[in-house]
C-alpha cells in the first residue's frame, strides 16, 4: 500500500485490511508513504491507528523498484492499494505499465472521505486502476456517471464504504455535555474565515460554562496533512483568551468521538464517522453553503445550520434517506460493505492474467495535460538508486523542516507584505 499523508496512510491501510477480510493480525499490509510536501511524521501515523507496523518512505521511484524487485525475488504483491492524490495515481500507474511485470498487481484506489471537488479531473486521473472504490451508492452513481459521459470504462467503480466508520454506538452519559469542532487543514481557507469560527467556538464555551468545548486538530504546527494549514488555529488562539471549558486536542478520531455528544465541522469526513455511531452533528453555514468550503455535499442531509442555532442549544436532526444513500446508516451489516470489492478483487486475481493498465488519459486522449503530470513525478525507475546513507537522511530531513518552515511561517509573511 503506498500513500501520501496521514488520512491517505489511515484509508489505505484499512482499505488494504477490509480488501483481506480482517482488521488484524496476518493482513497487516506492506506499507509505503510517498517522501513530499505531506509525508507524515512518526506521531502522524500513529494517531491514525491504520496499522502496527512503520511504514517505509519512499520516492515514487524507489516504490516501484520495490514492486519490481520482489517479483525478480518471487515474492510479487497480489494486491496494490495506491491511497494517493489523482496526478500521483495516474504517474504510478504509468511507472506501473512501464516496469512490463510478467505478472501484475491488482490496482485498487479511491478517495479518503467526502469527494467535494475536483470530482471529473480527480477520477479520469485514477482511471486504469482495476478497482476504483466508492465510499457509498451516492459516489458510486457520480463515478459511473463520469466514465461512461467520457466513453472510458466504468466497471472498476465498485460501491463500498469508508474503511474507518465503526466504533460503539452514541450513548448519552449523564453529567457529560462535549461539543467537538472537527478541524480542517485547508477549509475554511482565509485568516479572517478560520478566526471567525474560532471566537464563535470560544463564545459558545462561555455561554454554556458546563460544556466541554474542544477543538479537535489534525495536526501540530510544522505537521502537514493532505492540504496545507496556512492559519493554524493554535496559532490564531493565542491572540484570544478562551475559558477553561475550552481546550485544543489531539488525538484517534474514534477514541474522541468517544466522548463526543454533539460534533460540529464545517465539512469534515469525521461527519460521516460520527454520523455512522448516531453521534448528534451539525454542519456549519455561517460561511455559506458553497463549493469551496465542501458543506454543500450536505445538502439535503437536514444537517445543516448555524452557530447562533447552535448557541440556542437547537440540534440538527439527520435525513435517513440522506444518510443511506452516504452509506453510514445502510440497510446491511457494515462489513457487508466491502463484499463486492472483495469478490472484484478475488475474480481478477483468479484470472490467468490481467489485462494491460490502460488509463483514460493518455498521449492521444490529453497530449496537453498528461506530459506535465508524468513530469511532476519523475518516476524513473532505470536511474541509479542512490545510496540512503545516515548522512543522507539528515540532510533530507533538515531540508523537509527548512522546507516547511518556508511554507508555513516565511510564505505567509511575505504575501501578506505583498499585499500592503
């Protein structure tokens, strides 16, 4: 399994164990994460409580020498799960295709949570793989709907669900009131937007004095996730003086839901995951119900409202049909969920052979885009493997920090001064 962040390690990983039919023990999977901008930190990973074993970190090239090398050994992966951005797939699969193995992995790939943007570009990109999951009917639909309006095959698109819902069902604990904000790297976006939403968390801290109020974060300053935080709230607090029912806090997402009575978020998957346990959720509006912010995948869900609702103590009440069509309140067993993409895999992997990878995106389908995708990536797996020395592993992981550091304290400073 190669991934690229944190959430992407977290979806493949238990992606790759629901494909094996277990949540443990032998089905551990082979790990990789992608060296970049979002390789995420030993603490990282381990908050998500994907998988036991450290994953290896790797460059696209180094990943694919691995794949080839252990067929030479004769100990070839059955099973590929690329938890990857959609450019990232498309140039794996490209390195994939080049390396001629005489026997291939089955592909899987998919998307990490609510698929709110960049739904066309982001499938034609991952269109190859032999297995595109879809976390509910609702995406499986739209996914179909995709290939076939393009003309490209729509039959890797298998309904399955998120890999992460689970946990013991909401049960309200006298003497406990905790409101959680699930916080996102990238969404709301602006300084003035995030500060906006963390004065409102604050002022209701202190108009309900007996509610815990936490603000859950994904990740600490000079952490990257998937998307870059350029205002983290940790950073945004210290200019207020919040109440001591209010706190930031860390953390599995299951282990706090936990003890969560009301989990509030603007658009973050940890809705669904809340939602799937019938822990009382609410979305956001005050920033508006728009595209870029990811709240209107929700429309229609009857989860909708605002902070001044909320500071009334009303609580929104969930759309069965909405929820069912999301797949976090379906007919069936949950681990029924992932039978079709088990019995996708077990077919293709019974077969004499796998056909050749054969992408939607190619040299005469978009001679103007495909070129600088493979570029970015420089999967050249022909170049000399350079030495990891101790040596090498210093500098890589100074120049990561030098790196973040630019991004995430000089960048800022030097747009804002741009903008005087």
């Amino acid at each position: 399994m190669l991934a690229d962040s944190d959430t992407r390690w977290k979806w493949g990983a238990l992606t790759a164990r629901r494909l094996a039919g277990t949540t443990a023990g032998p089905a551990e999977p082979a790990g990789f994460v992608l060296r970049g901008r979002a390789t995420p930190t030993a603490r990282q990973l381990a908050e998500t409580g994907a998988a036991a074993t450290a994953p290896r970190e790797v460059t696209g090239a180094e990943f694919l020498r691995a794949v080839r090398d252990a067929e030479t050994r004769g100990e070839g992966y059955d099973v590929l799960v690329l938890a990857l951005v959609g450019g990232t797939v498309r140039a794996v699969l490209q390195g994939l295709a080049d390396l001629a193995l005489s026997r291939r992995p089955v592909i899987v790939t998919g998307y990490v949570g609510v698929v709110y943007e960049k739904l066309t570009d982001g499938l034609l990109l991952r269109h190859g793989a032999d297995v595109v999951l879809a976390n509910s009917r609702h995406d499986a639909e739209r996914f179909r709907a995709v290939y076939e309006g393009v003309g490209a095959a729509a039959d890797a698109v298998v309904e399955a669900a998120l890999p992460f819902l689970g946990g013991a069902p909401y049960t309200p604990l006298a003497g406990r009131d905790t409101l959680v904000f699930a916080a996102q790297p990238s969404v709301p976006a602006t300084r003035a937007e995030r500060a906006y939403v963390l004065r409102r968390l604050i002022g209701h801290a202190r108009l309900h004095p007996g509610r815990e109020v936490l603000l859950k974060l994904r990740s600490k300053p000079g952490e990257h996730t998937t998307h870059l935080e350029e205002y983290p709230y940790q950073k945004l607090v210290r200019d207020l003086a919040p109440p001591p029912n209010f706190r930031l806090v860390y953390g599995h997402m299951g282990e706090i839901l936990d003890r969560t009575d009301l989990l509030v978020t603007v658009s973050s998957t940890a809705a669904l995951e809340a939602l799937h346990r019938r822990v009382p959720t609410a979305i956001l509006t005050d920033l508006g119900v728009r595209e870029a912010l990811g709240n209107h995948h929700f429309v229609g869900s009857g989860l909708l409202t605002s902070f001044d609702r909320l500071d009334k103590g009303a609580v929104p009440e969930p759309d069965g049909t909405w929820l069912a069509r999301q797949g976090v309140a379906s007919d069936s067993p949950y681990e029924a969920a992932f039978d079709a993409a088990r019995e996708r895999v077990a077919e293709l992997l019974a077969r004499p052979s796998l056909p050749p990878i054969t992408p939607y995106y190619t040299a005469e389908t978009a001679p103007g885009y495909l070129p600088g995708i493979l570029a970015r990536h420089r999967l050249d797996v022909t170049a000399p493997e350079p030495r990891d020395s101790g040596l090498r592993r210093i500098v890589r992981e100074a120049a990561r920090g030098a790196y973040r550091h630019g991004v995430q304290r000089v960048a800022p400073v030097v747009r804002r001064l741009g903008e005087l």
